[in-house]
C-alpha cells in the first residue's frame, strides 16, 4: 500500500506508480480526471466516488492472512524536497511500533480529540492519525491548512492536541483571531517536520496554556525517531530521545563510526527496527544511506547533550560555506523568528564571488509591524557570530512549500517579492 499525496501534480503521480509498480490506484474521481495516461498501465483504477468502490465497501471480508512483521507493508516516499522523491521500504513492524511508541510518550488516550492538517499519506500525518485510533481516541482533519479554521475548530470540538509544523504555529500565532480563540481545553501540542525557533514555542505555549512538544522523525523511520515523554521535564529547542528499542547517536562528520563527544555536531545515525527496509528497486541509494552496521545516515546535523536529549541544527545539505566556516540556516531563522517584524523567515545561500557563498534571509513581515532589512540584518549582528550574519534580506509574501508545510530552501533562490502566494 504506496500512500501518495493528492496535491502531487499528474507527472508527479505518474512518477510515482511507475517507480514502485503499481497494479491498482484508488482516487477521487476528480483527481482521476487530472491524471490522463497516467495511469494507462495500471490492472485497475477504482473510483472512491464509483460504485466499484462502494461495492467494495459492501463485500464480504477478506480472512485475515498470516504476515511476517519484517515484512513489506508500505512504500512510502519521500517529500523531495531535495530532488527526485525515493520510494522509504518500511515494514509492518515499523509502522506499528512507531504508532505505539508515540501514544505512549504523547500519553494519548481515548479522551483525546486531535485536530491537525498534516496529509494523511505522510508519515507524521499517518502517526498522529493512528496512534490516536490505537488509544480510542478521535481526530479531526483540517482538509488544508487555515489559521482561522484551525483556531475555530479547536475550540468547537474541544480539541486536547494540534499538531503539525512549524510554518502551521507562525501561521496562528500571526492570526488577528488568536487573542480572542478558546484553546483552554489544548492539553498539549506536537510540532515537527524542520527546526522550530525557541522564540515561536514560547510565544505558543504562553498564549495556549498548553506544552509544545518537539519531535523528529523521517519517512525512512516510518514517522518519528525521537520526541520526549509528555512527563518528562521540559527541554526546550530539543527534539527529544530516541523511540523505546531505537538507537540513536551522533557520528563525528569525518568519520561516522566514531561518536562525536556531547555538545558536538555532527550526523545523527539511527539503527533498529524502525528503520526501512531499504529504497524501493535503489539499491545503490540503499547502500549510500544504510551503512554495513545497519547505521541509517540521515543527513541531518545533530548534538546530544550528557543526558541524552538530542538537538537537531540543520539540514547537512542545507549547510552554508562562507569563507570557509560553516553557516547553518536553521541557526539564523532562529534568531530572525524572534523579531517581532517577522511573521516567518527561511535562510538559503547566495553564490559570492569571494566567498563562496554568503546567506540571505526570506522574510515575511508580521502584520502590522515594519522593519527595513537594515535593521534585520543589525538584529542578527547582536545575537550570533559576525560570520553567521545575513549579508542580504529579501521581503516576501510567502514562502514555497511541500505538500506536507516544509520550507523548500532550494526554491528560496528563484523568489521575488510576488513569488510562493
């Protein structure tokens, strides 16, 4: 079962089943009517609107078959956000484990009602979504992501937990309806996806009463790798400790078999039954991601402090080099995040001729409240290294997005003042 985003584009979808092979497609009969040829070489195309479908609804049930937990159950891809999407092998282990473990450390439980815009073919979607159903609790899906609504319906159907990402809390935090919404029965939040600036959790928890919670996870991990225990005490800018029979560790950049000291950055490797089976018909993809020790090389930079939680600083790939030092984004929109003229920021590089590169800031304005990119710039200068400051700030209207709320910096070059509405 190969869960596909519905806002893919028709090449995107063909991608898609011609990668893994699909025999069959399930749609709406609207996206259908988008996908022409593209599904030319599928055994069958069923329409949820149909009666095909409904007849399917109505059939007997199958009998229940006898599947080894080790096996393939879904292959889900990646969000592309650096390319071509991979098809993530994961097993049914993974899948379930990682519902389990996470309405464990979320201390979910029947009385809780989650509202979130998360797609629901994603994993963090697929796991916010089941790990409730696992405890008998109820959801409640945003079909998009809006402020407004969100804000409306936390407070019609009394929900105890949002979650999504980041953009999704700078989003409502920016409404003009925030200070008169009725979030006194939100319990607690989760938030994911990217970094998140301290400054945005806790202008959040201040005007929600209630704990944001960070987590980390990936497409190859079937959903999340790490969160905290909702018990635990609170470790801010943190995205947690490693799932129950997860191991985690930060390898040194230059050599991943030796683990980096605490408080150092270095690559965070993930090792377990969470992690994939491999990359679907990529073995050379496999073999450059999932080392000999069964180690899964996720890209991303990381730190662990002496008790254990770890801190996530960038993406490796989103690495900025100027001048020789390394310049991580996530660093700089941080800090950036914090003024009270931006409503939301991403930080990309900018080919220098001496340089390298130097980092430019994509800023959008908060409502209301005027900065030049002068003072930005001079904000940054008080607050990180002289080498980590901005050289440049372009104001936006938006900022270009996946389907699932993460910032494409590898789109932020090509942005404009009317770019990304």
């Amino acid at each position: 079962m190969n869960p596909i985003n519905v806002m893919l584009t028709p090449e995107e979808v063909g991608y898609v089943l011609r990668d893994c092979g699909s025999a069959a497609l399930f749609a709406s009969a609207g996206k259908l009517a988008t996908l022409g040829e593209e599904t030319a070489t599928l055994k069958t195309v069923l329409s949820f609107d149909g009666p095909s479908f409904a007849e399917c609804l109505e059939a007997d049930p199958v009998p229940p078959v006898d599947v080894d937990a080790g096996q393939p159950s879904t292959i889900g891809y990646t969000s592309g956000t650096t390319g071509r999407p991979k098809g993530a092998v994961q097993s049914h282990r993974a899948v379930l484990r990682n519902c389990e473990s996470t309405a464990a450390m979320h201390g979910r439980s029947e009385v809780d009602t989650v509202l979130t815009a998360l797609p629901a073919p994603h994993v963090y979607g697929n796991v916010v979504i089941n790990s409730t159903f696992l405890v008998g609790g109820t959801v409640v899906l945003m079909e998009r992501f809006d402020a407004g609504a969100a804000l409306e319906l936390i407070e019609k159907h009394h929900a105890t937990m949002f979650e999504g990402v980041p953009v999704m809390y700078s989003m409502l935090l920016a409404h003009p309806g925030l200070g008169t919404a009725g979030l006194s029965t939100v319990t607690r939040c989760t938030v994911g996806g990217q970094t998140i600036a301290l400054s945005t959790i806790e202008r959040w928890e201040k005007v929600s009463g209630a704990r944001l919670i960070e987590l980390w996870g990936m497409t190859e991990l079937s959903g999340l790798g790490t969160t905290h225990w909702l018990d635990a005490a609170p470790c801010p800018g943190s995205i947690g400790v490693a799932l129950p029979g997860t191991e985690i560790r930060v390898g040194d950049l230059t050599n991943p078999v030796q683990t980096a000291p605490p408080g150092t950055p270095g690559e965070l490797l993930v090792r377990g039954d969470l992690v994939m089976l491999g990359y679907y018909g990529n073995d050379e993809a496999t073999a450059n991601t999932i080392d000999a020790d069964g180690w899964l090389h996720t890209g991303d930079v990381a730190y662990a402090d002496e008790a254990g939680h770890f801190f996530i600083v960038d993406r490796r790939k989103d690495m900025i080099i100027t001048a020789g030092y390394n310049v991580y984004p996530a660093e700089i929109e941080r800090v950036l995040a914090a003024h009270p003229a931006v409503a939301m920021v991403a930080v990309g590089p900018v080919p220098d001729e001496v340089k390298g590169e130097t980092a430019r800031a994509y800023v959008v304005r908060a409502e209301g409240v005027a900065a030049t990119a002068e003072e930005l710039i001079d904000y940054c200068r008080g607050n990180i290294a002289a080498y980590k400051v901005p050289r440049s700030v372009r104001f936006v209207t938006a900022l270009p997005q996946t389907s699932t709320g993460k910032i494409m910096r590898r789109e932020l070059a090509r942005s404009t003042v009317e770019d990304f509405r």
